[in-house]
C-alpha cells in the first residue's frame, strides 16, 4: 500500500484490537494512534460528507475501557519495537513518517458523548506517559458540542496536561448552511460559544472540511460568514493555533458529496489569512 493510499484509508480496527487502531494521517505528517469512544456508530451529527458506514450494524456496542488501555499500551509497544513497521499495512511508509505524532480520540461518532471522557482521558494520558510517549501529542478530534458539560471540561483540562490539543470542527458560517452540512439538532451558536470558552483557556485547532454538493462550490458568502465567524471567536480572546483547510478524500455518507480542487481550497485558506490574519494549512483530496 502507498503512503498516498495509506492516508486515504483509516480503519477503525486493526488485527484483534476494536478500540485503537494506527493510521498515517495526512495532517499529523505521521503516525496516529485513534481511540474510538463511538464503536457503535452513534453521533449527534449527521454529516453529509461522514466517511463512517451507518447502514451496517456496529460489532461493538460499548466501550470497555481496560481494554481500550489495554490495546493501547500494547500498540505503543509495537511503535517503539518497531515491529509495527514489519506489518503489511504500514511496511512501505517512508521512514521520515515512522514516528508517533498523536494519539487522537477520534472514531465513529463524538468522543465527548462519552460517558466516563474525564476519566478516559486522564487513564489515556497515564498510558502515554509510561510509554515514554510525553512527546505525542494528545489529540481531542470534535464537533465541539459537548464542552460546557462538566466532564467534559474536566477532561479539557486533563488533555492539556498530557500535551493535549483540541481540534474542532466548524466549517458553516450560517445556521442555513451549518445544518446543510451537519443536519443535527445541536445548534451553531452553542457550538461557537463553546470553541471560544476553550479557545480563551488553550490555543485551539480548527478543522473546516469544506467539498462540492450537487455539484456546487461553498458559496462566497458563505466562505465570508466563516472568516466572520473566526474573526469573531478571535476578537472575543479566542487563540485559533491554526485552521485546517481540507476536503472529502474518502467515500461519504453522501453521493452528491464530492472534493474540491486544490486551488478551491488553497483560495479558501488565502481568504481566511487575509479576513483573520490566521495561519492556515491545506490538505487536498
């Protein structure tokens, strides 16, 4: 398998194991180790560009956190052996992309949905730590809806202690276009207010995956209401460390869901540098 093909394909499981599963990401410019807190497929958004198969019935219903620290610690083993590279999998990665960048709570659905997060997070973060992996990054992947619960903030606070960075997704300006694309009942202005409560307390990642529906481009004024919405949370004492600009680069939920052009996303990334003064990074299909 190419490195080009590696990207593009993340599994959510890898030999026996059915929570932590190695993927060479395109964004972490190496290796990341996922946690999916959601096996059984549940989100509380419904995204059009979703690559996650909701049409077949999830094999594991519930997370059984020893053996997610258990698979955890023994993949990390396999990291720094070595012997992870002697997969077929991952034999062919160029070896300037044979490192740990992150471990990523990511998955299926939204890791913050999770019941026990503060506690999954500060067992997580135990487990880097013993591996010798302080170095790594621990990564929250997130739709930012859940960060005014309780357990949740006090997992925020954990994850920053171990390295931590948030990533949260926002990639509409409007309501009309934010529930085109996630169709969820949770609202923009709860998920705008809780990106700038966090981004006040750590610097935060933003990741806007913007494509083509039926055909069409992200309407200008759309791309406008974005860069306010940034300039917003900014103004407001928000830090944004960097807004990811990418697209679809695996199959979604969704046929009318297609990718766009480098240079489509290229001048997304120009508009928000311009508009917000923010450092960008473009990641094409």
């Amino acid at each position: 398998m190419t490195s080009l093909e590696q990207h593009r394909h993340h599994p959510r499981t890898f030999q026996e194991n059915r929570f932590v599963y190695p993927v060479l990401s395109r964004r972490s410019h190496g290796l990341s180790v996922g946690i999916n807190l959601n096996p059984d497929k549940i989100c509380n958004f419904d995204c059009i560009y979703c690559q996650v198969d909701r049409t077949s019935q999830a094999e594991t219903r519930f997370v059984e956190l020893d053996a997610v620290l258990e698979e955890l610690e023994a993949l990390l083993e396999r990291v720094f052996d070595g012997s992870l590279w002697d997969d077929p999998t991952f034999a062919n990665v160029p070896e300037e992309l044979r490192r740990l960048n992150d471990i990523a709570f990511s998955g299926d659905g939204e890791p913050t949905t999770y019941r026990n997060f503060d506690e999954i997070v500060r067992r997580v973060g135990g487990v880097k730590d013993r591996a010798g992996a302080k170095a790594a990054r621990l990564i929250l992947i997130t739709n930012a809806s859940m960060f005014h619960r309780e357990v949740v903030e006090a997992g925020l606070e954990t994850l920053n202690e171990h390295n931590g960075e948030i990533w949260a997704k926002l990639e509409a300006g409007t309501d009309e276009y934010y529930q085109l694309i996630e169709r969820t009942v949770v609202p923009l202005a709860r998920v705008l207010e809780n990106i700038t409560a966090a981004a006040r307390r750590w610097p935060v990642v933003i990741q806007s995956l913007f494509m083509r529906v039926s055909g069409e481009a992200v309407p200008e004024s759309e791309i406008e209401a974005f860069c306010d919405r940034l300039c917003e949370i900014v103004s407001e004492g928000g830090r944004l460390k960097l807004v990811q600009v990418y697209t679809v680069a695996r199959p979604p939920a969704e046929s009318f869901v297609t990718a766009l052009s480098d240079a489509e996303l290229e001048a997304i990334a120009e508009r928000v540098r311009l508009r917000c003064g923010l450092e960008t990074a473009v990641f094409g299909s």
